[in-house]
C-alpha cells in the first residue's frame, strides 16, 4: 500500500465523535497515527475523556484505552487542527425534509478549515450525495485552502463489527483528483492487508452508496422470495440456503426476515432514489427494494391479527429494540414501527432488550419495559422475536408458553427451531417457512 518512506506517525483530525468518527480516529490511531477528534457535543466528548465510550461497539472501549497516548478528544477546534496533515469529516447526514442528504454538518466542519492551510488533504468519510465533492472543493478553494487536496473516503463498517470491518476491510476506497494525496490517505492506513481502489472522487462518493443498495437489494430479494414460500408451501431457509451456494450469488444476506434498518440502509437507499429523481430518473428497481422492506414490517402486525383477530387490548412482547444484535442503535429500527403499529391497533406494548436506551420518545413511552426477556412474556398474548439476540435461544421457552396468556410467537428472524416451538404448544409463526 505505501512505501517504507511514506511509514511514519502522521498527525490526523477526525470531525464528528458519532459511530463512525470514533472508529475511524480509534483505528488510525491503532495503525500509529496521533489523532484528535472533536465534536461539539459537551457530553459526549466529557464521556470520552472520562475513558468511557458513548455507546456499544465491540472492542472500541479497548482500542480506545490502548491507544491513549495517541488518541485525544477535544471540543477545541485550535487544538484539533494543530499540526494535522489530514482532516477527517465524519459527521451524519441525515435525510432532509426533501429526501436528500442534510449536509449542513459537513458544510460547518468545511468552514471551520478557514485558516487551516497547512492541511494536506480534507477527506469526507461522511456518505455524501455524488457531486458534493466538487462543492466541496470549492468550498475550500474560497476558505484559502487551494493547495489542500481534497478526498473521498468511504467506509464500509457495519454496527457491531465496526472496528473488525474496519481493520480487516474487503477494500479500501479512495477518491481523489491528485495522486498523492490518494497516496497520503493509503499511507494512514498501512497496516491493514486490503486492496486499495483509487478512482475519481465522484466513482468512491457512488460506491459507497451503490454499495449499500445492493446489499438492501439482496435482503428485500429474500423477503419477497419468503412470502411466494409461504404462498406455495415451499420453504424460504431451504431455497435461499441453496440459492445461496450458487459462486454467482453467494449466501450473505439472503437471509428472509422482517426488513433491515438502522443507520445505513434506509438513509442511503432512500438518498440514491432522491439523488436519481433530481436527475430526471425513476428507479424503479430501488424504489421497490424500499417498498418490500416497509411492507415486510407491517406484514408481522396483519400475521398476529389472523391468529388473534382484534388486537385492541392484547398484551404483544416485542423481544429485541435495537435494529440488529450487537448493538445499542434504535435508528430506523423495525421496533419502532412495530411498536407504534401495534399502539395504533389498541395493543400493550411490552419490549426487552440488553443494550437499547431509545429515550423517553414515543412509542416507548408508552411501551412497559423488562429487564430479561421471560419477564416480557409472561402474561403476553403474543411475542414478536424482533432482533435475533442469541440470549433468545436460551430462554426457557416451555416455562414462556406456560406462563403467556395465549402462547403465539412470530420469530421474525427465524431463530429458534419450528418444529421445537410447536412441540412446545406454541402457535410458531416465521418468515418464509411453511
């Protein structure tokens, strides 16, 4: 990736303390980089340089710890910049009223860089609609940073994995116009056994997003497949098992279930189909990509109606909150519109899960919630496995038909064994399986 001259600890500023800048600055850190993050969240960075990490992520609280003496958190923007080669933005942007990207984050941390003529090379990690580079770049040229390069970056971290994701990645991508900065940013990352892809800035800002529909793709692919299982009596694990064994295809995330959520598929599908509708085009592949994943959440409220009619005054046990195991992250989680659906139809919202906070925002507020997944069942009329926690495996499921008020479990991720649960006098719903 580099030569032995570029190998040497660089002086690195990381934008934004979210999910993404903490392991983008622990990591390079982790590779012999000193690095500074800032955020202007007081809390959050009180937290960090209290040595505790804001939210969970495996292995991030130790690579922070171990890395102490390189990795400092700062809500100062002189001592961010200070001697830094590279500025890293790493702040959210999440959907506008409009349905594209907000980027007055990205716009802030751009402005902030006045002064800052001593930095090689501004890289954008944030995900970024296809042409923010170029405004970008001019951006810098009128803050007087005309001689600093400009990047793209994207990352290619999933919640619960990100530091792994991160040191061992399928590829690194790099967009940018001058060779050597494409150089320096492969330099900060020397350590890590990965090809490096350099293109244009434009190609790395659409691989990240292209990248992301495709994966969406797949899952609401497996969903629609379920759902003809399920009219035909076919199973839906047994096809996508063997669909799966195909090299052409390949077996990741052909797994049905009720829709993907969290931080990166909905906000950046739904950015791709807004960035090609501004351009005149209607994509009709992703627009219905989107449509099967909303479906598949309300299909799990019409399933618990056909085995118990009217919902109005039903106790419903939604097992798992956050939008996938491994994690504390409730954005755009399957629960929650679950939970408000299930709300709409007059049911008792009961929930469990071992690390989500979401907050006192509705529909949790109104949700009871329990400390271990027994306690949530007890007394339901029904339970939804929500997020495929493996804690769920272990539950004690024929004391839990015992003691709920009728035993109906829909397993919305297909975790537990069916014909297992049936034995056990459960009315055992799934997705896809006969």
């Amino acid at each position: 990736m580099a030569t032995m001259a570029d190998r040497r600890e660089r002086q690195v500023a990381v934008f934004g303390a979210g999910y993404i800048g903490l392991v983008t600055g622990a990591c390079l850190a982790d590779l012999g980089n000193r690095v500074v993050v800032r955020d202007i969240d007081t809390e959050r960075v009180r937290i960090l340089q209290a040595g505790d990490v804001p939210f969970h992520e495996p292995g991030l609280g130790d690579m922070i710890a171990r890395n102490k003496e390189r990795l400092t958190f700062t809500l100062d923007l002189d001592e961010t910049l200070r001697d830094a080669e590279v500025a890293y933005v790493c702040v959210d942007t999440p959907p506008s009223a409009s349905g594209d990207a907000d980027l007055s984050k990205v716009w802030s941390v751009v402005r902030s860089l006045a002064g800052a003529a001593h930095l090689r090379a501004v890289v954008m990690k944030s995900t970024v609609p296809v042409g923010t580079g170029a405004r970008a770049r001019a951006a810098l040229d009128n803050a007087g940073l005309t001689a600093t390069a400009y990047a793209s970056n994207p990352e290619f971290t999933a919640e619960g994995r990100a530091v792994s994701d991160f040191m061992n990645p399928d590829r690194i991508v790099i967009g940018a116009d001058d060779p050597a900065a494409a150089a320096l940013i492969a330099a900060l990352h020397e350590g890590i056994n990965a090809p490096v892809v350099t293109t244009d800035v434009r190609s790395a800002e659409m691989v990240k997003l292209a990248s992301n529909a495709l994966l969406a793709t797949k899952i609401s692919f497996a969903n629609e497949i379920a759902t003809l299982c399920e009219n035909t009596g076919a199973d839906a694990m047994e096809v996508l098992s063997a669909v799966g064994l195909d090299h052409r295809l390949g077996p990741h995330f052909l797994r049905p279930g009720i829709g993907w959520g969290g931080s990166c598929f909905p906000k950046d599908s739904e950015a791709l189909r807004q960035l090609a509708s501004n351009t005149g085009f209607h994509p009709m592949l992703l627009s219905a990509v989107i449509d099967v994943n909303n479906i598949q959440k309300r299909r799990v409220i019409q399933k618990l109606k056909d085995v118990l009619g009217d919902l109005a005054g039903r106790e419903i046990a939604l097992l798992g909150m956050a939008f996938k195991p491994g994690t504390d992250d409730m954005r755009e989680a399957p629960s929650t519109v679950l939970a408000s659906r299930l709300q709409a139809e007059g049911a008792s919202v009961r929930c469990w899960d071992p690390l989500a906070q979401p907050g006192e925002v509705e529909p949790w507020v109104s949700a009871t919630r329990y400390a271990s997944p027994e306690k949530a069942l007890d007394g339901a009329d029904a339970a939804v496995v929500v997020t495929e926690w493996p804690q769920l495996r272990d539950v004690d499921w024929a004391r839990a038909a015992a003691t709920m008020r009728r035993p109906v479990l829909f397993d919305g991720r297909n975790l537990l064994d069916p014909a297992q649960m049936r034995g056990l006098g459960f009315t055992y719903l799934s997705v896809g399986r006969p």
